[in-house]
C-alpha cells in the first residue's frame, strides 16, 4: 500500500466515506497522476497528499453520502476539470455511465490518461463549453448533472439544468452555506423547471463547511436556454 493511499484511507474514514480496496488503489494511482501530470499543465494547486485526500476525494465522495445515485445512473460531470468529482466516483462506484465535460481539451486527454492507467473503458469525454454542449443530443438526457464550482447557484442551473432529464437531479457541490444562493436563484429554478428537493450542510473538517444541492427538473428546458456564456454571466436569471 502506498503513503498516500494510507493517507486516503484515514482521511475517508474520518467523514464515514468507505470505497472498497481496489477503488482506494486506483485513487491512488490517480493522485500519482495527478501530481505527475501536473508539472506540466495547471491541473490543480493543491498538491500535499493530505489536502488532495481531503479537499479534492473526500469532498468528491461526500455527495455519495448524501445523494442515493440508483445503480447503473448516466452521470454528467460539467466543467469537470481535473475529473472532480466525476471521476473520483466513478472508481467508487464503476456501475455509474460516466460523461466528463469540459471546455479545455488537455484535461480531457489527461483523464483519458487516467482512465487508460486505471483500466476503465467506459467513460465518455466530451470537448465543449457548457452552453454549447447542451445544444447537442445530451440535452434532456441524464439522470444527474453535477458540478462543483464556485459560480453562483443561478449561473449553474442555466449551465448544467439543460442537460439533466425529466425527473432527474442536478446536484450544486457548494464550499459553504449557500442558503442565499437558494434564495437568488428563486427565478432561475422557476425558468429553467427546478425544485428544490434536499439540501445538505455539513463540515469536511480544516476543509470547512460543504453544502450539496439536489434540484430535482420538472419539465424539459425551454428552448431559449442556456444562453450565450456572456449573457448568463452579465445577466444571471
């Protein structure tokens, strides 16, 4: 077993996060990539062992904790970066159809990379901004959208609601309370055919506070949306 992989378990132990042994190695190997990968491209900047075990897995897998994901569910991971929280859990939950999107194709090739390493052939890779990718045919197509960013709750319903079924969840992965977030983003969940199904609030330890966001969509998404990049950031519903 590998020091960082010692490191994760301790880590996932403490928040009550368990993924069996042949997900903590290849996690493991994901976090050598990472790190390998990392030197020549910005990935990320938290690179200590104990903070990626921290702030980039355990708060990927916290959402297991607290979203019942039904087996074999298509997940989309929009924006999704260095493959948080995406592909952290797909290795803990491998039943998952997996779609990463994101709008730099060199992370794309990294987690290709990722995925040919850690022997796992079924995930698709999407090269897209977030408003054109849901003109597409994912459009109204999965049964979770997640993101974790630090964009507004109403700027990421337009991104990522269009992509999400009927009577699917978009799931909003927040580094703190953001009941005022909920409470701006009153008239884009009405547009964009969003409730509100559960909220969780939690701590994630020197980390700080979590809040995860389950919006449950009642209605395919009006045509008119998402709108151009420009006009969701100047002119947010």
């Amino acid at each position: 077993m590998s020091s960082f992989e010692t490191i994760l378990k301790d880590v996932l132990s403490r928040f009550d996060i368990s993924v069996s042994d042949e997900a903590s190695a290849k996690l493991s190997r994901y976090y050598e990539l990472l790190i390998e990968w990392n030197e020549k491209m910005n990935l990320t900047a938290i690179t200590e062992p104990e903070d990626v075990a921290l702030k980039h897995f355990a708060d990927s897998l916290s959402l297991l904790s607290y979203v019942d994901i039904q087996q074999g569910a298509s997940v989309i991971d929009v924006g999704t970066g260095a493959g948080f929280p995406g592909m952290a859990l797909k290795i803990a939950r491998p039943d998952i159809r997996l779609t990463l999107l994101d709008s730099l194709n060199k992370r794309l090739v990294f987690l290709d990379e990722v995925c040919a390493e850690l022997g796992i052939d079924d995930v698709t890779m999407i090269h897209s901004r977030a408003e054109d990718g849901s003109r597409t045919e994912l459009r109204d197509s999965f049964d979770y959208a997640v993101s974790r960013a630090v964009a507004s709750l109403n700027t990421l319903c337009e991104y990522d609601m269009p992509y999400v079924r009927t009577g699917g969840i978009f799931i909003a992965m927040k580094s703190k309370d953001a009941q005022t977030e909920i409470d701006e983003a009153k008239n884009a969940l009405n547009e964009l055919c969003g409730e509100i199904k559960a909220v969780h609030s939690f701590g994630l330890g020197i980390a700080g506070e979590r809040c995860i966001i389950e919006i449950e969509k009642t209605a395919p998404t009006p045509d008119r949306y998402p709108r151009k990049s420009k006009a969701i950031k100047n002119k947010p519903l």
